[in-house]
C-alpha cells in the first residue's frame, strides 16, 4: 500500500507541469525593412526598365516585335525545324549590345537546354527555337545580368541580343 501511495505521489509530482505562457496575439514582430526595402526598389526599378523597352519599340517603329509574359521582345526568323527540347547539347552564337548600340559581347556559348547555363532570356527562348534558327532579343535587365551585370554587361543594364542556335 504504501508503494502505491509513493507511485501517485510521484505520479503527481512528476506529471503535472505548469503551463508556459503564451505569446500575446498583438505582439510586436520585428521585419526586414531592408529585404523589404530592396525588393519593392528593384520591383520599381524592373517596372521602368520595362516602360524604357516600350518607349525603344515604339520610336524605333520595331512593330514586328513580339513581347512575352517574361517581359522580353523578340523577333524569330522561321525556318522549319523541329523545336529543341530539354537536354540537347546545343551551341549558341550571340552578340549582346546595349539599347545605344555599343557591342558589349560577342560569343559563342555550348549549352545544354534546360540546364540554366545561360541568362535567364535565352534559356527561356530555346524552347521556342529550333538549329539554325534566329532570333533578336530585347531584354530587360532583370531577365539579363540582373542587379549585379558581369564584366562585360554593367548592372541594370537593358539589352539587345542577336541569336543564333547551330
């Protein structure tokens, strides 16, 4: 009997826990301003580049100019092809300007479709192409070399692109 009472005791002792309290509903959260902050400046600032792209079509009369959901404009040569898909190995010929027609790059580049080894521009335009087939690009920084360019493509910079795919 009296192990009995020493297991409920212990029982008790061991089993009951004061609650911890809880955090109040209105509690203050602390928030990147910062993040916040370059988010919404490079949002405004993708907004511009995509009104500057609409002022550069619309004065060089580029009406031909087909514009995708990415924000990019292009015009594609046809030549009839089968499409590539995902995993071909492919080279691509390109030259890369800027919108006042200073050469920037000219290269040629072996990719594999799909494999994200190029701007994120060309590698969504692939699917579109075909070998031998042709395009010319005008592309949003953000769709380019983004906030942090390269040694040849400044930050921030619009381009235009003249592809090839062989």
């Amino acid at each position: 009997m009296k192990k009995i009472l020493i297991f409920i005791l212990l029982s008790v002792l061991c089993g009951c826990h004061r609650t911890k309290p809880q955090s109040p509903s209105n509690r203050y959260h602390k928030s990147d301003t910062i993040g916040v902050g370059m988010v919404l400046l490079n949002q405004r600032l993708a907004e511009e580049a995509d009104v500057e792209l609409r002022k550069y079509v619309k004065t060089k009369g580029l009406n031909d100019l087909q514009l995708t959901e990415t924000g990019v404009w292009y015009k594609q040569e046809m030549v009839k092809t089968s499409r590539l898909k995902k995993g071909d190995v492919i080279t691509l010929s390109y030259a890369i300007s800027s919108l006042q027609d200073s050469l920037l790059l000219n290269t040629e580049q072996v990719v594999t479709v799909g494999k994200r080894e190029t701007i994120a521009a060309i590698d969504d335009m692939l699917y579109e192409l075909g070998r031998g087939e042709r395009v010319e690009m005008l592309v949003p920084w953000h769709q380019a070399y983004g906030a942090t360019g390269n040694k040849y493509v400044p930050a921030y910079t619009n381009i235009k692109i003249e592809l090839e795919v062989q």
